[in-house]
C-alpha cells in the first residue's frame, strides 16, 4: 500500500513506504517544500556510514534543505537500514543496473517520486557523503540516462570498492591502493550498464588531502574515470583557488557547469562538506536555477516530458574573467537583497543574492550592510569583505563585476556568533539603498 505525503502546517521530513522494488530493505524519506517549483529538480541525498536520512537532513546536508526551500525542488533521502549503516557498493548485485541491491531500491525512490510529482526529467541529480559519495559514483555509473548530474564528498571511484567474499569493505580501495588507468576506470564503470552508448553526467568531486578513510589517491582515480566516462582529456581546461586551501580543476569546459569538476581540500581529512561547500554544489548541480511558484504543492503527473534545463543564476563558482574588476559606477541601482542564514551552535553561513532590478547595466559594485552585534566574518566566497565585523563592504571580485539589468549574482560567507545569528540589516549597492526580499 502506499503511504501517501500527509499534511502538515509546514515542510518536513516524511517517511514513505511502499515505494517499489526495494530488495535490500531501504528505508524512504521525502522532502518537499511548502512552494514547489512548477517543474521541480529532484535531488537524492545520500548519507555517510552510521548515518541516516534525518541525520543528513538535520546535518551537514541541510544546505541542500533550505535552498529546496528558496529553489523548489525535491529531495529523496534513502536511509541504509544493516547494522553498519552503509550503502552496498561492493556486490556483485549493487555493480550492476537493476541488479538487486541497494541502487535498485533507490531507483525504485526515484520512480515513486517522478510519478506523483512533475518532475524536470533532465534535472534529476545525486549527491553524498562518504559512503554516500561512493553511492552517487555507483547511481551516476549505472543509470547516466537519468541523472544529469552529480556531486561526491569524499568517495571513491564507481566499481572502486568491489568485492567478491560478501564483505562490504575494501581495505584496498580505502587505502587508495587501487590504482588503475583512465580507460580501465572507464570501462569498469561502462561494465555496469553493458551497451549504453549515451552521454554520462557530469560530475563533481570534493576530497580533504589527508583523508585516511578514504585515502585521498582516490580523487585522482576519480578524475581520471568520469573525463574517460565523458571523452576527456585529464589536463583541465581550468584551474583557481576559490578558497586558500583549495584547489579547484575543471575539466571539458571553464563554466559553472564544467563536465568535470574536482575540489581538493589542503589539510582536511576525512569530514567533507564543511560550511558553505554545499552552494558551490547547489549551483553546479543545476538546483538554484528556477524559482518556486506560488502554489503551495505540485502538480502531479504521472507520464513527466522533458523540458529544457533552465540556465542556473549565478554562483559560487562562476568562471574568471580575465579581465580586473571593473570600478564600480557610484549610484548604480535600484537593487533587491535577499539572504538566508543557517545557523548551528555559534557558527553560521550566509547566502546573499543580490539582483539588478534597474533598467542599466552596474559596472563594478560593493554592497554595504550591517551585521548584528556579536557576527564575525571567518571567510566568504564571491566577493571580498572588510571588515570583518560590525558595517561589512562586499566588493565584487574579477569574474562577477558585471551585473545585467534583471540577473542575480550570490555571494557568501561564514561568520561566528555569540547568540544573535539573525539577517543582515541596512543593505545598500553602490550607496543606494536595496530593497530587502
């Protein structure tokens, strides 16, 4: 029988069953904002060993919620229910499309979901953490004619992690010992869905440089299947630091969007994401790019036909120009702010989207606004702040000086507080002062 999604006063995390095959047992957990977009991306967020779906969702995944909330999309949370917690990238059966074990049961989600709401056939993605992150290289390898693209914290290659003797562990692979070439990594992913000849989505991989989990040698194994997967070279088309510590190589192309994407983190281990990594995520997978409608549930369909992929707003990684950063022009505006916050015990992190909502184009900004008493900026992306407390200017870095009348550009930071984790107030572009959504 199935249990349809029950009312509520507001979102929440909800239990489904009876979704469909589901061979090894796996609990389904489903997020779907109050306002859905009317043709919603559908994200399956897959947690690490010893988690489970409310774990995640509460967690470090809860980036993802709140822009569900902002975007309008779906979230499917699969929870492992054995003992450790895992998902089964190892058997036989879960290296093989629909063969039987946890990524079937998983589809099965998909599937339940496509159904019962409309569904943007080509914004169906994946993304996780850990075992997890094995998990999305597996979904991504055995069914690239549904998800379009995919972002994997700290795992290993897809097939990586085989096993023969039942085990669901591969001390080889963890220790990054399983060093193969392009082509072999390539072809053991191809293995998994024999005769497919289609594209393969495009993918992105984080991995902490000390990793002793999952040994860090295993992002360069990594990078080296999905640019076979996807016909590229292994040099990269492109590369930046948008952080200090990070090193960030794309592959097939420079955009937002690259084919391939690595984020290699100096000094980290095996914690991945930290706070802020998901927006970088969020807008390589395409999830921040259509607004919810105004009508509180969606439109339920039961045959969804696909429809163009909307081009995203502007992100945390938005290629350079190379051009320096235009000076700003004084009085540019009017301007709309908006900002969400997600706050844990004296930390947070900010998203701010800031959009042209004039008739001229601004050439160069600095947005001002004050923080609450007892906010401190750690760091930020997309734009450079100072000070670090008390009345802030963001001013526009090289590739993001350039705002078109009616685009948005998002930037962002982490900050510490000592009580007050509340919204910025005052915001004002180029001395004009902005509209607060």
């Amino acid at each position: 029988m199935l249990l349809g999604i029950r009312p509520a006063a507001a979102a929440s995390l909800t239990r489904v069953t009876g979704f469909g095959t589901n061979p090894t047992n796996l609990n389904m957990y489903l997020y779907v904002p109050d306002r859905v977009a009317a043709r919603p991306a559908l994200l399956v967020l897959v947690h690490y060993c010893g988690g489970s779906a409310s774990a995640i969702f509460n967690g470090n995944g809860h980036d993802y919620v709140t822009a569900a909330d902002r975007y309008g999309y779906i979230i499917v949370l699969p929870e492992a229910t054995r003992s450790e917690k895992c998902f089964d990238v190892s058997t036989p059966a879960a290296l093989r499309r629909d063969g039987g074990s946890d990524s079937t049961g998983i589809m099965s989600m998909v599937a339940y979901t496509r159904q019962r709401y409309n569904v943007d056939p080509s914004r169906i993605v994946v993304s996780g953490f850990s075992s997890g992150a094995m998990m999305t290289n597996v979904l991504a390898a055995q069914y690239p004619d549904v998800f379009s693209a995919a972002s994997a914290y700290s795992g290993v290659p897809a097939g990586c992690f085989a096993t023969t003797n039942g085990s669901l562990w591969n001390s080889q692979c963890s220790g990054g010992q399983l060093i193969k070439t392009a082509q072999q990594w390539g072809d053991q992913a191809r293995a998994m869905y024999p005769g497919y000849t289609g594209r393969y989505p495009r993918i992105q991989l984080w991995h902490g440089t000390t990793d002793t989990t999952l040994a860090y040698p295993n992002y360069g194994e990594e990078i080296k299947q999905w640019t076979n997967l996807n016909g590229l070279s292994q040099t990269p088309a492109f590369t930046d630091h948008p952080q200090s510590s990070w090193t960030r190589t794309r592959y097939g192309n420079t955009s937002t969007q690259a084919t391939v994407e690595g984020i290699s983190i100096s000094g980290v281990g095996h914690q991945l994401p930290m706070n802020g990594q998901l927006a970088y995520a969020i807008s390589f997978l395409g999830l921040d790019g259509t607004t919810p409608s105004p009508s509180p549930s969606p439109s339920p369909s039961r045959s969804p036909s696909p429809s163009p992929t909307p081009s995203p707003s502007p992100s945390p990684s938005s290629t350079p120009s190379p051009s320096p950063s235009p000076s700003p022009t004084a009085g540019s505006g009017p301007c709309r702010v908006s900002a969400t916050v997600n706050a844990w015990n004296n930390g947070l992190t900010e998203q701010i989207a800031i959009t042209n909502t004039g008739s001229s184009t601004v050439n160069g900004w600095s947005l001002t606004f004050t923080l609450p008493s007892g906010q401190t900026i750690t760091n930020g992306w997309n734009a450079a702040y100072s000070p670090s407390s008390g009345q802030v200017t963001a001013t526009n870095v090289g590739y993001n000086g350039t705002m078109a009348p009616g685009s948005t550009t998002e930037i962002g930071f982490q900050a510490t507080h000592t009580g007050n984790a509340a919204k910025p107030t005052a915001f004002t572009l180029n001395g004009v002062t902005c509209d607060v959504a």
